[in-house]
C-alpha cells in the first residue's frame, strides 16, 4: 500500500492574491542644448557695464553739501537724498544733458573748488560735506558750477576733512587759471570789481583785487598781494612770499616757496575755518598761517 502524500499550497495572505504594481515611467531629462555664442559686445557696452559694476574712474573733484540726514536744499531736489556713508556710486535721477538747462537735471557742486561757494551753503556743523569724483563725459559746465550725471563718494564729513581733501586738486587748479591768465595780466596787478570778475597780477610786488561777489584774485610774482573781499571770493597768494586775504564766506589759497621757487608748502581755507579772519592778510611760513600786514610784513600777535 503506498502512503498518502498530503498536498499543501502556499498560505495565501489576507485580502487576496496581491497584483503586481505598474512601474511608472519615468520621462528621460532633456539635456540642455548647448547655446548659442552671443557676439561680442562693442566697447562702449563694455565700458558701460564696466563703470555699472563700480569699476569708476573719475577724472576731476567736485564739493558739495547737504543736510545732515543727506537730503538736498535745493527745492529742485525733490526729496534726493546723498549716502551717509562714501564708497558708494550716486546717479542722478533726472539727468538732463541739455547745457541751457540751469537747475535740477542732475548732481551738482563745484568743481575742484573753484566755483560759486555760494551755492553750497554755510559752513556750519549742521552740514555734511561731500568730496566726490566725476567723468568729464558725463559732465555740464556752468558758471560757477557743474552737473554731472553720475559720481563716486569719496569723502563724508565735516567741511575741514573735505577741505584738507579737495586742496591739492584746489591748488592745481587755481595754478592752471594763472597759468591761463599770465599772457594777459599786467606786472603790476589788476583790479576787479564786477560780480564773478577775476584779477591777476605777475610782477614783482603786485596786487590783484577782486571785489564782486564770487570773485577770484591771483598773484604769482614775487611779493605779491590778492584781495578777494567779496562775498564767496577766492583769493589765491601763489609767489616767493606773497599774502592774501579774504572776505566772509571766501577762501583763500596760500602756496609757500623757497628761492629757487619751488613750492615748499600750501594752506586752502574757508574764512573761519583754521584761523582765517574776514578782512586780515596772511602769508605763509614753515606751512603755517601766519598774520602779516598789507605789506606783508609778519605782525606778532599779543599773547
């Protein structure tokens, strides 16, 4: 008898027989096709993104002020507000290119300190004063100021930082005026007495005198004198021991030489600003401000 063979089958799990799950396809990435080279930009386009960068490079200074919050006084302004901080590149919001135009239209100050200080507002503490650099391309020339379309702070503070800052620039500026001027100028000096005039004098013991409003004064000879007594003046004192002296609101400019004429030191100031006296003459020795007559003869101070 042969035995009894007991089939059994796989225990079946509960809820049936399972199916078997569909894989779902997946879609195959498409590979990015390669793009195509865009042609080389021109070099005005270059430039351009260059200086968006910050990559400015400024050909001239100009000065200016502003509230202490930054904001401009200028009405045309309309709420523009400078950076409190230098660094930084401004542009100006409503640039305009048009050179008829007087006010508004762009960002404004006096270039190399050689303008209408007028305009830039009292030199008291509750101004902030701004060194900044511009392009001569994007730059509207005017009497007595300019207007650019875009700038670099380079200096925020109060006006003896901004002053000890533009003061070479200043200088080399007033010197190149001179120079412009030499052909014309008598040795023994000039006067001038118009708003915005300009006198220069380049013979021994020479005089110039400028009396109008935002006025310029230059003497380059030997002992010579300059006299900026109106309002916003510049006086500039530039030969072997001259002097100058100037107005509430003007700014004198002292150069001192040895002998052999070589520039030894110089001194920029505002009237009331590092011991500069409205009306008072002044020269300079060892690069220090030093009282002097009319004559220029040194006037010892009563202690």
């Amino acid at each position: 008898m042969s035995p009894r063979v007991t089939r059994t089958s796989p225990p079946q799990r509960r809820g049936g027989v399972k199916k078997p799950q569909l894989m779902k396809k997946i879609p195959a990435k498409k590979r990015p096709s390669p793009k195509s080279k865009s042609p080389t930009p021109p070099a005005a386009e270059v430039a351009a993104n260059a200086v968006a960068a910050g990559d400015f490079v400024h050909d001239y200074l100009f000065i200016r002020s502003a509230a202490l919050d930054g904001s401009s006084r200028a009405s045309e302004a309309n709420g523009f507000r400078w950076p409190l901080e230098a660094g930084g590149i401004v542009e100006a919001p409503d640039w305009d290119p048009d050179p008829k135009r007087a006010c508004g239209g762009g960002l404004h100050g006096v270039a190399n300190g050689i303008g209408d200080w007028c305009l830039l507002g009292p030199p008291t503490a509750a101004s902030l004063w701004y060194i900044c650099g511009a392009r001569e391309d994007e730059t509207v020339r005017s009497e007595g100021k300019v207007r650019v379309k875009r700038c670099k702070v380079l200096y925020v503070g109060a006006i003896a930082g901004a002053i000890k800052m533009i003061a070479p620039a200043m200088s080399s500026a007033i010197l190149a005026l001179v120079q412009t001027r030499v052909a014309s100028a008598t040795p023994e000096g000039e006067r001038a007495t118009g708003p915005r005039g300009a006198a220069s004098s380049t013979g021994p013991r020479g005089a110039a005198s400028s009396t109008g409003d935002g006025g310029a004064a230059s003497s380059t000879g030997p002992r010579g004198a300059a006299s900026s007594t109106g309002d916003g003046g510049v006086a500039l004192a530039a030969g072997y021991r001259c002097r100058g002296r100037v107005a509430d609101g003007g700014l004198l400019v002292l150069v001192e030489r040895d002998v052999n004429w070589k520039i030894v030191g110089y001194f920029a100031a505002l009237c009331g600003e590092k011991g500069v006296k409205a009306d008072e003459w002044y020269t300079l020795v060892g690069g220090q401000l030093t009282p002097c007559d009319a004559e220029g003869n040194y006037v010892v101070l009563a202690s």
